[in-house]
C-alpha cells in the first residue's frame, strides 16, 4: 500500500528531474539508485514528511515510534512562530519491547487522547515510523478512530523512514496535505490576491522579511505551507488565486495539486536575493491581474520592485568593499543553489564552485549559465577535498550546512551556515542586506588572523 | 549521608505520550564512546534518519565534525534482511576510511526485526579478510529499546573489551580506567591529573578529552580525532587495577575484571566531598603515597567553597532532570549543601537510584520534571540538559546546565563537575544561580505560581530558547 502511495509522489509531472527524463528513465522511477551504505549521508523520509508539517505551529505533532525518531530529533529545526509553540514540543509514544511484541495502535490510541486533553490543539498530526509500520500497526484506523472520537482532525503521515531520503519524505508530506487537509475549511472571507506559499517554513524568520512586501501589495498570504502557519490556514489554501513554490524540490506536488483540482495558477520561484526577490513578485502580481485582481497591481508592484532595489544598492554599501572579489565555496543542501550564486555575484564576489547536489536539472543549467563553466558545479565534494581547497586559500568564505561547517572551521577558513540551523533570516531585500552583513562581519572577525598566527614555539612567531 | 530528605521510591511515568523527552537513544551513547577511542567509526544498521538525527544532535551539542555512518537500510532490506547492506557498508568504511575501530550499533529498526548481528559480523569478517585490514570490528549491543545515552556508552565500551580485553602482564602504578558517560572532556583531564599526580599512570576508555574536546586538528580525518589508542586498548589487562567511574560502567568492569583477572574497582561519582575523598584515598592506597600538596590544597579550597555556597543554597528546592549517573552526582552536590530535591527525573531505573535523597524520582520526561515540580509547589533551581530550559521558565527558576544535549551553550565540554575543583565549581554554580535569581526577585513582587501549561502562552523564538543554537 505504502509502495502505491510512493510511486505517484515520484511520478511527478510538474518535477523537472522528471521532465528531463527520457520514458525508458521515467520507468525506472527516481529510486533506483539508494543511498550507499557506509557513505551516505541525510534524512529519512520521516525526517522529511516531519520538517515539512512541523511548521504549523497550532498542531500536535506526535511521532509514533521508538526514542530514536523524536528524542535524538526533537525541536532542532528554527522555524519560527508568531504564536503558539505547540510545535516545538517534542510528542512521541517512545515505543518499546512490550509495544513492539504486543503493537502499539493501543499506545497510539491514548497519546493522541493526551495530547488533545492537554493541549487542545485544532488538529494532530501522526507520523508513521519504521518500527511500528514493520510490526503493522494501522495508524490510518487509530488517526480516524481518534479524529471521530476527538471531534476534530487527526491526521496520518505514512513516511516511515526506510521508504526513502529526507526528499520522499518532503513529498509525502504534501501528499498528506491534499489528501487530508486543503479543501476541508472555507476562509471567512476571500479576496481577488489571496495567495498561498508552499514549501517556506519560515526559518529563522525567513517569511517575515518577505511577508511586508506582500502587505505593501494588498496582497493576502491566505495559506502559509507550512511556515508560522495555523492548521485552519492550511485547510483553505484552495481558495488561494496565485501560489508560489519555494522549494520546488520539497512539495511542488501541492502547487501541481491546486492546479489541477482547483484551477489555481503557481510557478517556482526564491526570494533568496534581489533579482529572485523581484521575479517572485512581478509574477504573483501577473498572476493575480489574471485572475482578476486589479490590473494596477502589476504597477504597483514595479514601483515597490524599484524603490526596494533602490535601497538595496544604498545599504549594501558598507559592505562591498570587503565582499568584493572574496571567493566563495557553496556547498548547500539546498535545492536553489543557482539562486545563491546568483546572489553572491551580486554582491561583487567570485563563486568558485557550487554543489548542485539537490538541484533540479533546471537548477544547475541556471547555475551554468551563471559560472560559465561546467568544472565549477560539483556533485559531492569528499571532506578531504574542501578542507584541502579551504586550507589552501583557494576560497575566502564557505557557505554550507551545519553538518560540513568542521571542514572550513577546522582550516581555520570563515564559514556561514546558510541551511536551516542558520540563526538569521536571508529572504527577500531585507534578507540579503542581512546576508552581506554577515559575511563581512564573519570575514573581517579578528579571530582569523589570530587563529593563523604561528605558536610560539614555530617558526615565523614574533612577539 | 545525613537524613535531609526522605528516600525515595522509583516511580515510572505512565503517560502513553511522552512530552519533551530527556532520554537519547541507547545507540547515540555508543556512537559517542566510540567516538572517544582513537580513529573511531561507529556504524548505525538501520535506515539513514537513525545516523542523521543522532549526528546531528552530536554536532549541534559538540560542534565538532562527527563522523557516523549508516547501512542505509530501505524498505526491501528491512523486509529481506540487511545483512547485504551491512556488508558493504563496512567495506566500504574498512577501505576508505580505514578506522582503527569500527563499532557496529543496531537499531530499533533491526532489532525489531531480530537480526542475529553477532552471526552476520563473523560471517562479514571472514569474507572480508583482508579488505578489513587493521579495523578493529566491535558489536556494540545496545538495543534502542532499553535506557538512554550511559546505557548505549556503557554497551559500546562492553563490546570492545570483550574484543580486546586478555590477560596481560600485571603492569605496576597502571591503572585502566573506565569512564562514565557523565564526565565531560574537563572532568576527564583533572582525573587524569589527578591520578599523575600520585606518581601513576592511566588508560582511560572511553576517552573523550582526547577526541571531543574542541582542539583544531591539523588535517582533515573520516574518522575520530583522538581517544584511546589501539596500543592502550590492547593492553587494558596490562594495568594494577581497573577504575570504574559511574554505577553504569560496572557491567563493562566486571567483564575487563574477569578477562584480565585485575581487581575492579567502582566509583559511583566524583562529584560530592565524599566521592572524592573515596578516589583520593583509593589512589593513595594503590600508589603507597600520601595525596600531594596540590590536592590538599583543592580539598581545603573545596571546603570553603561548601561553607561560602551553602548560604546561598541551603533549604531551597532544586528539581534535576539528568540520566541515572549525572542525577546521582548532581543530587549528591545539591543535597550535600542543603538543598532539597522535590523531584528528580531521569530516563531508565538504574540500580541504586532508590537510595538518592529525594522526595520524588520519576523515571519519565521533561514535562513530568514541570509538572511534578509545579504538584510539588515548585523550586528555587532546576539543573538539567538545555532542553530543560521550558521547564526552568515555566517554573519561574534558573537553569544550570549539565549532561546531554547543551544546545544553546558553547564550550559545555570543558565544563568541570568532578573532583574537588569540579565540585566547587558545582557549589558556586549552583549557590550563584539561586543568588542572582532571588535578587532579580527582589526587584519586584515575587511571582505567583501559574497554574498554567506554558503552551497556552504565546511564546516567540528567542536567543535563550532551547533550540537558539546550531
């Protein structure tokens, strides 16, 4: 049943991975090659399908498996929330011997009970994980049990881990979101610019620096999927007019999906940069006059584009002398690395390679086009490699994830963490001064000539 | 130990929903011992999430590189078996990255599925042969399913004596020591001076001063960046007597005891006067000399550091949340300058804990250390890993942070708890907490217990929230 429900998330029209492919490709499915054991790294499908809903910051998030799942994992990602942070607590059955040999659909049964005695959230979420989907506990059954029970919704989302990588489980997710959540609530009110953003989960506080552009617009963010969003927000992202996927990687089967059963227009983009920025908003605003919002929002959306671009150039000022022509090593887990490229050249400094590790084929050509060369799009990089390139001063500056940081720290090379522990917000205009300003407060710390500074018992120390 | 409050009995939480967990997984604590022996690999058999999670709370705790890897198991493994995949995944760590020890964990995921591991990894050894070369293969048993981060740490040091351990010749003003869970890189090196001190020598295992302590290595390795070498593990049985620090590293010492026929003796803390008057005089009697001047001196200091604390400290109520090893060390510190323990909570029923001086001592979550502690009229002082810190705000009291995971904190590793420094420092941690808390108190009326669940209350992201950090 599972492989049933995992086949169509990657028979995706609307993936370009897919669209690339030739027929003979298409049938062998994206699976066909699995992570290699003893050199691979990244998250499960659960990992996946959880860092997607977790966002919703009004739910219960309940992981139904052993310790593993949720106390090694709980409460580590930096979504954000302008409210409750019921999101934030880590839920979970803890399953152990006596539930494995005796199944823990009882366990489940009252956990769920507890969470809705204790919190009252508006719904619950419950996350299948390996051990119990192994030993056959039917988790759909306990959710519509509890949801009867409960009078209000109790959601499965089946993506233990062994079904597949972090991505799979990203696609589940959204899988869980049609078929359980949008359509099943009405907003009170709709308005001709009610629009949706799929796959922004508001990290670090991401959405807030692009949410006032909306707000200058009069455009409404009706459904935030999932950042800082509230359950009942998500069940009316139907009666969006425009949506825009964020990472297309992650949930572009939710952007397809509102297209297909509702009619409602979307297109991929990034607020990672200016020119992202920009194009994300001409487009909403195009979008929306076409389905018949007022034609003076294509106008005005120019003039907010300009006068924001304006300041921008103003305010990055302070900064460009030390980013000039720094060389730059990205190596992001991140599916827009063309758009991060795109941005540090911006900026005046030089990429000396990218991976494009999770890019769509789209993606890299974008990256490309941008570095002129091929040489400087890197799959993985072993470890060895990027300390060797860091140490040997061929890049001024990594930008990574938090797990290849070691790499650039240990050569003794400044290092930003550009992935989801990051602890500032890099979206939109205001995102990018934001960025900038690390990277030269980073570059310029006094802590790296220190650190480079010889011993005194080596050759070179001076007093 | 003085009547300060009554004994208590273990109570297990019978929630089916645990909220906020403060136990880790069994495996991760293998990982980390493993971790602490030199060019160490531990391998997780499982699905990917089971490495991923596990690394990356290690990292976001240490900030160090930690390497780990995965047999990457998916769904037809999981229902055909995972043998191939073991198999390949430790040639491939065997060739690559050629580690000195490769420790092979099992998981929730495997254990449910009964593989019989032991079988497989000598079957796998003898195929490999030689593509194995010098790596040391360790089956580290250490189900998911049972205790938390000391019990996994306490399996994997298990699994490599029962490697290596055999009788050695007896090798005077040696001693082989095994270390807790507990202890941090800092603890580590004042025992290892401690110990030189009296003119002997040491082997620790596991040894986390020496791979996780935060030192910037000169080259990029796969593999651990220090800890036990392979020599000392070789010549455990070649000591005078084996050391055990922690009640949960009793298992792995009577088993080294028995290989190598050495006395076994076993600390249960070093934090508390009386725990380290117990070392002191234990490595007086195996040296045959008096405790040097340096000590005496700690000792004195450390006694002053009692009397100066105890002010501040004395009859008010700390709540602990720690795992069976660090509650017992920060109980007896708390406990031993007059403060009270309400409640203590902690991840798995470990022996001995039914004589701790608390009121109550629940094995359970970090929503039962709030609310048992708001049931019991709350505390003055709540000492526990970072994620405690919701609890400590709810409770309106100050967090002192120790064990597993620090997230919001650099540095935690050279935090020092054992010993008489580690001792007073511990003193005036706590003394201090509780001093700057009432005199923020004293600035305005005192807070009335809210009945409240936090959850209610709208709560941002903030630079002291527990997961502020990366």
């Amino acid at each position: 049943m599972l492989t049933d429900r995992l086949a169509p998330v990657f028979e995706e029209p609307a993936c370009a991975t897919n669209r690339a492919k030739t027929d003979a490709q298409k049938r062998a499915g994206c699976k066909a090659k699995g992570p290699t054991p003893g050199a691979a790294a990244g998250g499960c499908a659960f990992d996946g399908a959880k860092i997607s809903l977790q966002p919703i910051v009004d739910a219960a998030h309940i992981v139904h498996g052993p310790i593993a799942c949720e106390g090694n994992n709980w409460d580590n990602r930096h979504s954000a929330s302008s409210g409750s942070d019921l999101y934030r607590r880590g839920l979970t059955t803890d399953l152990t011997e006596l539930d494995v040999i005796h199944g823990g659909e009882k366990k489940l049964w009252k956990a769920i009970r507890q969470a809705v005695e204790k919190f009252d959230p508006p719904a619950v979420f419950v996350y299948q994980t390996c051990v119990p989907s192994l030993t056959g506990d039917d988790i759909h059954a306990v959710c519509a049990a509890a949801a009867e029970r409960h009078g209000r919704p109790v959601i499965p989302v089946e993506a233990p881990g062994f079904v597949g990588t972090k991505n799979a489980g990203n696609r589940l997710a959204g899988q869980t979101l049609l078929d359980h959540v949008i359509g099943t609530g009405e907003p009170e009110t709709t308005t001709p610019t009610d629009i949706c953003l799929i796959a922004e989960f508001n990290i670090v506080g991401d959405l807030w620096q692009v949410k006032p552009l909306f707000d200058a617009l009069g455009i409404r963010l009706l459904s935030p999927i999932t950042g800082d969003a509230r359950y009942h927000e998500v069940t009316y992202a139907h009666r969006a007019k425009a949506s825009m996927v964020v990472c297309s990687q992650a949930m572009v089967n939710v952007g397809r999906g509102l297209q297909e059963r509702w009619g409602i227009p979307y297109f991929e983009g990034s607020f990672n940069g200016v020119r992202a920025t920009s194009e994300a908003l001409r487009t909403f605003a195009r979008l929306l006059v076409e389905q018949g919002a007022d034609a003076d929002l294509i106008d005005r959306a120019e003039a907010l584009i300009a006068e924001k671009e304006a300041e921008v150039q103003r305010q990055m000022e302070p900064y460009r002398a030390t980013l000039e022509g720094k060389k730059v090593l990205l190596y992001t887990g991140g599916n827009k690395a063309w758009s991060i490229v795109q941005t540090l050249q911006d900026m005046g400094m030089e990429v000396i390679g990218t991976s494009v590790r999770k890019s769509t084929d789209h993606g890299k050509a974008r990256a490309k086009d941008l570095l002129h060369e091929d040489k400087k799009l890197f799959g993985a990089i072993p470890a060895g490699e990027m300390f060797r390139m860091l140490k040997d001063g061929e890049a001024d500056i990594m930008l990574s994830g938090g797990r290849s940081q070691f790499v650039a720290l240990n050569a003794r090379r400044p290092w930003l963490d550009t992935n989801q522990e990051r602890h500032h917000a890099y979206a939109g205009y205001e995102g990018f001064i934001n960025l900038a300003k690390r990277m030269s407060l980073t570059l310029n710390a006094p802590i790296w000539e220190q650190v480079h500074s010889p011993a005194p018992w080596e050759e070179g120390y001076t007093a | 130990m003085s009547p300060k409050t009554t004994p208590s009995r273990v109570e297990a939480s019978r929630k089916a929903l645990t909220i906020d967990p403060l136990k880790v997984s069994p495996p991760l604590g293998a990982a980390l011992a493993l971790l602490s022996v030199d060019r160490g690999m531990p391998l997780f058999h499982g699905s990917v999430g089971c490495t991923a999670f596990a690394l990356v709370l290690l990292v976001r705790h240490f900030r160090e590189a930690i390497p780990l890897q995965t047999t990457a198991l998916g769904e037809i493994e999981t229902i055909l078996g995972g043998t191939d995949n073991l198999e390949s995944a430790i040639r491939t760590i065997a060739t690559k990255s050629k580690p000195s020890v490769l420790g092979v964990c099992p998981t929730a995921l495997t254990d449910t599925r009964s593989e019989d591991m032991a079988a497989d990894l000598r079957l796998i050894s003898e195929r490999l042969g030689e593509d194995l070369g010098d790596t040391l293969l360790v089956h580290v048993q250490a189900p998911d399913f049972i205790g938390g981060l000391q019990e996994g740490w306490a399996a994997a040091v298990t699994g490599i004596i029962d490697v290596v351990a055999r009788p050695r010749p007896r090798r005077a003003d040696h001693l082989t020591v095994l270390t807790g869970a507990h202890l941090t890189a800092a603890d580590l090196d004042d025992l290892r001076d401690t110990i030189e001190a009296f003119d002997l020598t040491c082997t620790l295992l596991p040894d986390l001063s020496g791979s996780l302590d935060g030192h910037v290595p000169d080259n990029w390795r796969p593999v651990s960046l220090g800890g036990t070498s392979r020599a000392e593990l070789e010549a455990l049985g070649e000591a005078s007597a084996v050391l055990a620090i922690g009640e949960h590293m009793r298992a792995p010492a009577e088993l080294l005891g028995a290989r190598t026929s050495l006395p076994v003796t076993v600390l249960e803390t070093l934090t508390g006067l009386k725990g380290c008057d117990r070392l002191i005089a234990f490595l007086s009697e195996m040296s045959g000399r008096s405790a040097p001047p340096k000590l005496r001196r700690d000792r004195s200091r450390l006694l002053d550091a009692l009397i100066d604390s105890h002010f501040a400290a004395v009859g008010q109520r700390v709540a602990i949340a720690a795992e069976p090893d660090l509650l017992r060390a920060m109980v007896t510190i708390a406990t031993d300058l007059g403060c009270q323990v309400p409640v203590a909570v902690t991840t798995t029923r470990a022996p001995g804990l039914e004589t701790l001086p608390v009121d109550r001592l629940i094995v359970g979550d970090l929503d039962d250390l709030e609310t048992a502690t708001l049931e019991a009229g709350g505390c003055d002082l709540v000492i526990g890993p970072s994620p405690a810190i919701r609890a400590a705000k709810a409770l309106h009291a100050p967090l002192v942070r120790v064990g597993f995971p620090q997230v919001d904190r650099v540095g935690s590793q050279h935090d020092l708890f054992a010993g008489y420094r580690g001792t007073r420092q511990m003193a005036f941690a706590i003394a201090n907490a509780i001093t700057e808390s009432h005199a923020e108190h004293h600035l305005r009326p005192p807070h009335p217990m809210s009945p409240e669940m936090p959850h209610t209350s709208e709560v941002r992201h903030d630079s002291d929230a527990p997961v502020a950090a990366g």
